[in-house]
C-alpha cells in the first residue's frame, strides 16, 4: 500500500473523519487533503507520515525482511493483497 493509503485506511478503522484528523494534526481540513490526495504529491515524506501516524497511535519501524507483520500492521509499498 501507499503510504496515504495507510494513513486512510487507518483514520477508516478509527472512524476519524478528515475534519477531526486535521484538528487532532492541528492543520486545516484543506492541508490533510493535501497530504492525503494523490494528485498534489507522489507520496507523504517520512517526517510528514511519522507526524500522522503518530497522531493515530502508530509508528514507523524499519526491520528485516523476514520480520513477519501484525494483523494491525501495514508495509508501505507493497500491493494489498501481499499484505493481507
């Protein structure tokens, strides 16, 4: 998955709206839109994608390729069904 992809699917899970993401990031609706659409960027940068995780209580972590994910976790950059 992409990295907004992530971040969509998680604010999904949470049942976070953009409106409230936003206010919790303390950026307008307009800038989370932004971020969030792929036509204005390719993809969100580490420290922007750090700082939203962060937000909805998750982190990045770097780990072998062998390291098996959580259910709850996702890998940035590999198509979804590889993921599941």
């Amino acid at each position: 998955m992409k990295a907004r992809d992530i971040v969509k699917e998680i604010m999904t899970r949470k049942e976070l709206g953009n409106a409230e993401f936003a206010r919790v990031l303390n950026i307008t609706p307009a800038a989370l839109w932004d971020r969030l659409n792929t036509k204005k960027a390719k993809d969100i940068p580490v420290s922007t994608m750090n700082e939203m995780l962060a937000a909805l209580g998750y982190k990045i972590a770097i780990v072998p390729d062998d390291t098996p994910i959580l259910d709850t976790g996702f890998i940035v950059g590999e198509r979804e069904e590889e993921n599941a």
